[in-house]
C-alpha cells in the first residue's frame, strides 16, 4: 500500500522548484527569443510591404512617364510631319514655277523655229510646186 508521508510535500516542493528552475533556466530565453524573432519577422514583414509600394507607385510614376513621352513623341512627330509637307508643297510649287518658265521658254523657242521654217518653206515653196507640177506632168521646164 501506498502511505502518505512528509515525503509527498517534500515531492511537491522538489516538483515547484524542478519548474521554477526550468522556468528561468530554459523556458524564458527561449520565449524572449521567440519574442524577438516575430517582432525582427514583422519589422521586416512591414519593410516588405513598404517597398512593395513604394515599387507600385514607382512603376505608376514611370508608366505615367512613359505615356507622357509617347503622347510629346506623338506631337513632335505630327509636327515634324507638317512641316515636312509644307516644306514639300513649297518646293513643289518651285519646282512647278520653274517647269513653267522652261515650257514657256521652250514653247517660245518652238514658235520662232516654227516661223523660220514657215518662211523657208514659203519662199522654198515655189520651187516645190514647179518640181511637182513637172513631175506630175511629165515635163521639165
């Protein structure tokens, strides 16, 4: 049989400080360190989160970016382009202007030939219809 004596209270003591000792010894450090750890993980946790925003709006700041450029890049080019067809019109039309002045000039030139000949062959043109009237007839004259 089990009798109880002054050893159970002695059981009890030993088991209190086993716990106390343990307690101080090994459960607290390890405790203050876990404690430590989820404070470092959620210090880093919220640095995390506070670079991925700060990329996000970096990222909207440079697509905005992005689409300025494109949107001036677009402009200037437009511009460009107006300037190129007027500059195209101008010298289309010097070019026009100056074809004109040549047709006119050739022209010019195609009736004073035009009129030299005329007159060779109107003072040549006697002769021409002697040599075919004789020649139709079949006389020399």
């Amino acid at each position: 049989m089990v009798s109880v004596d002054g050893s159970i209270v002695v059981q009890i003591v030993n088991f209190l400080l086993l716990i106390w000792i343990l307690n101080m010894v090994l459960y607290k450090p390890i405790r203050k360190i876990l404690l430590e750890r989820k404070a470092a993980m959620s210090g880093l946790q919220g640095d995390i989160d506070g670079s991925v925003d700060e990329v996000k709006t970096k990222e909207a700041s440079y697509a905005d970016g992005v689409k300025k450029a494109r949107a001036e890049g677009q402009k200037e080019k437009e511009s460009l382009m107006e300037a190129a067809a007027e500059e195209e019109k101008a010298i289309i039309g010097k070019i026009n202007e100056s074809a004109k002045a040549e047709l006119k000039v050739v022209k010019e030139k195609i009736a004073q030939e035009v009129g030299g000949v005329k007159a060779v062959l109107e003072e040549e043109i006697d002769a021409f219809a002697d040599a075919i009237g004789q020649k139709i007839l079949g006389r020399a004259a």
